[in-house]
C-alpha cells in the first residue's frame, strides 16, 4: 500500500493506473489489426487474463463488495448515487470481454477490434467517473471509521487470493505499457 497509509479509493485509484496500461496496449493492438496484421492470440489472451483476473475479480470485486456497499448504505450526504451505473458498466464491461475472447477463437479480427475498442472506451469512461465523481463522493459521504473498515475489508480480500497475484499483474500492465 505504499509508504504513508492509503485510504479505500486512492488504493482502487492506483489499480486504475495499470487497467489504463493495459487499456492502452489493447487500443494499439487494435491499431496493428486495423493495418492488416494477424491476431496476436498471447497478446489477447493475457489481455482478457488480465482483464478477468485483476480488473475484474480483483479490482472490481473490491468495489462491488466493499466499496459500493458501504457507500450505499447511507447516501444521505450524497445529492444522488452513481452505484447502479458503475455495476451496469462493469457487467457491459464483460459482455466485451466474452466478445473479445469469442473472435479470438473466431479469427474474426473486426469484431475482435471492435469488442477490444468498446471495452477500451468503456473503461476509460467509466474509470473516469469514479476517480473524479465516485470517489470523491464516497470520500466526503464516508467517516473515517468506516474508511478503516473498507481498508480492513479490501485487505481480507485480497488475502483471498494467491501470494504473487497482484504483483503478477501490476508486472504484466508494466510490460504492456512498454509494448511497442
């Protein structure tokens, strides 16, 4: 979690750094297939096990079960609550994702491209709206006892998961970020 302590949303800020990295690498990928290449089937599917594995189990789970629960809660701080629209996108999210690994198997490189560039989009807005309208909200809406409790909670949920795993990821968006 870094040197000075973080509290719930800045630590799911950090995580959207590396979805953004490997956003990026898909959209340049993406490109490579606009100009005639074939499909990069590893690429891809480290892409998707990205997207599954730290995006979505990882990140969003953190958020689905924390976050917008506790948030939810009491919204009576909040002038409205944004939560049904996050979750809506997160699952469009992977209704992409199903459309990616699809055409992969598929070797439909157009609809692999366009199922890659509206999860691409999709995300970028979507990551957006939570780091400069969700969170805020949720920082401001939130006492500093429930936020510990969220920092608790994220921890138990990451003990879930394999020793390695995040860093395999965070290691993996680094690598894509340097794709050429």
């Amino acid at each position: 979690m870094g040197g000075k302590s973080m509290n719930a949303t800045q630590i799911l800020s950090e995580e959207h750094q590396n979805i953004l990295k490997v956003i990026a690498a898909i959209e340049k990928e993406c490109e490579k297939l606009d100009s005639g290449q074939k499909i990069d089937e590893d690429f891809f599917t480290r892409s998707i096990d990205f997207i599954r594995n730290y995006a979505d189990k990882f990140h969003h789970a953190k958020e689905e079960d924390i976050l917008f629960k506790e948030f939810c809660k009491d919204t009576s701080k909040v002038h409205c609550n944004p939560v049904d629209q996050m979750l809506h996108e997160h699952n469009v999210g992977r209704e992409f994702v199903k459309g990616m690994e699809k055409n992969i198997k598929n070797k439909d490189k157009k609809k692999l491209a366009e199922n890659a560039r509206g999860y691409a989009r999709l995300l970028q807005e979507h990551i957006f709206k939570e780091d400069n309208i969700l969170y805020p909200m949720t920082d401001e809406a939130i006492d500093e006892k429930r936020q510990k409790s969220m920092l608790k909670q994220f921890d138990e949920a990451e003990k879930k998961f394999s020793k390695g795993t995040k860093e395999k990821y965070v290691k993996l968006a680094k690598e894509f970020e340097t794709r050429k």
